[in-house]
C-alpha cells in the first residue's frame, strides 16, 4: 500500500515542479541533500458532481487514507477536508471545493460549461490527481472568474494538479523553527505570502505555516498563451498535543491566508 502511495506522489509532484521550478531549488536548499517529508499536499476543485471533493478523495481512500477534518471558508466560499494515511510519514491530503451554487449565474455558467466538457466517467482516471486541465477554456472566461475568484480562476487554468506541496519542518534535520527557514528562502531571494503576516498560526493553535509566492508559468487558453501564477510552495511547523502526538489538524483562519498565495501581484 505505502509503495502506491508514494508512487501517486511522485507522479504528482513531478507535475508540480514542472509549472514550481522554485520549488525543486527550495526542496535542495531546505533538505541539503536529505528526504523532505511533506507535511501535506493541496487540492482544489468546484463541488459539481463530475469532479468535486468526493471523487478526488476516492484515489485516497482506496490507498489507506481517511477523512480526518473538515472546514468551511465563508468568504472563499469553499469547503474543505483533510485525509491521513496511517503512515505518518506520507503526506496528508487538503482538499477544497467551491460551492459553486453560491455565485453569480454568469460564474456558475462558466464553470459549468468547463466541466460539461469533461466525460462523466473523468475521476475513475487513474491519474485525475495529476491530470491537470481537461477543458479549454478563453483568456476572457479566466479574466471575468478571476475579477471575483481567484480560486476559481487558478483551478480553470491549471485544473487537476497539486496547488502546493508542504515541507515538514518537524522532520526537517538542519532546522527546527519557521523563522529560521523563512530568513534561509529570503537569503536565496524567495518571495513569501506576507498576507496575514509571514507566520500564519502559532504554538497556541498549535501549527505554524508560511508560504512562497506562486511561481509564474505560460497557460493556453482558446485564443491566447498567457503566464500566470502557477503553485506555491508551504512550510507547515506542528506542535504536540497533551499526549505528545504532533497536531494533526489544520487553522482555518491561517489556510484561508495561503489560499492568496497564488495571487497576482
Ligand atoms: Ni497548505
């Protein structure tokens, strides 16, 4: 089981860093030639019924993950749950959906048309948690879901993919402290999501995060190339619990500030 679980994240972090060079040079840097364990992997999705939250979580559940949490992102207008493996050692899973129902009739028409062109079967594909974007869709569609969801706008463009992956600074051997690796990215030049602060969470809420900036990579839409943010990459720190398991869970409050890493800026 652990030998296919390992095997779907090679695949999907290969798909990751082909569009996040910046974060194959970070995973050298932090790692200076040891594994990285990653603290999680990021989905995201619309909850239509062809592709929502459920049928990713099918390709996690049928490799030993469970549901572990779940969120609710009012202004985002998402909700999201966290998947575990019982190996701790293999990354956990947040995925999101947009309650697409919730916008306007010209934001759900868009959407709608995307995934109308997907067959009804899409998520049985062995590699939908790779399989990046199945529908064409124009630069004016992605500029008006963008104007009111940068979320939707990123998930249009780049579609099926790992938004980000998230170094484990828990199992990290040349660093214990999120500031420290913070001070290293800027050092090297790596831009940070300052939204919120560097340092989302704390040791109160028992998970400290930070994040880079979204690459930039070139998309096709229907009538032209454009170079758009692309995938970020996370620094999660956990703290323990009274029994001394690391906290497991995630902070609203600080994932809805990551969420604006793939920002324009
Ligand atoms: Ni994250």
């Amino acid at each position: 089981m652990t030998a296919r679980v390992t095997a779907l994240f090679d695949n999907i972090w290969q798909q990751y860093i082909d569009v996040t060079p910046s974060a194959k040079n970070i995973h050298q840097l932090l790692g200076d030639g040891n594994d990285i364990i990653n603290d999680h992997v990021a989905y995201r999705t619309f909850n239509s019924a062809k592709v929502n939250l459920a049928t990713l979580a099918k390709h996690l559940l049928s490799i030993g993950y469970t549901e572990c949490g779940q969120y609710d992102f009012v202004a985002k207008k998402l909700t999201a749950k966290h998947f575990e493996h019982s190996d701790n050692t293999m990354p956990k899973v947040f995925i999101s959906e947009l309650r697409v129902e919730e916008f306007s009739i010209e934001i759900q028409e868009i959407i709608a048309n995307l995934v109308a062109q997907l067959p009804d079967d899409v998520s049985e594909r062995n590699d939908f948690l790779y399989s990046g974007q199945l529908w064409n869709i124009s630069s004016a569609d992605y500029q008006t879901l963008l104007a009111t969801s940068e979320y939707a706008a990123w998930l249009s463009a780049w579609g099926y993919r790992a938004n980000h992956f998230t170094v484990s600074i828990n199992h990290l051997k040349n660093y214990d402290d999120i500031i420290a690796v913070n001070n290293t990215l800027k050092a090297e030049g790596y831009l940070l999501n300052s939204n919120g602060g560097e340092v989302k969470g704390d040791s109160e809420v028992m998970l400290e995060q930070s994040s880079t900036l979204a690459d930039k990579a070139q998309v096709t839409f229907t009538d032209k190339t454009m170079e758009i943010p692309s995938c970020f990459y996370e620094f999660a720190k956990r703290y323990p619990l009274a029994n001394g398991e690391l906290y497991t869970g995630f902070v609203a409050a600080s994932a809805d500030k990551i969420f604006d890493s793939t920002n324009a800026v």
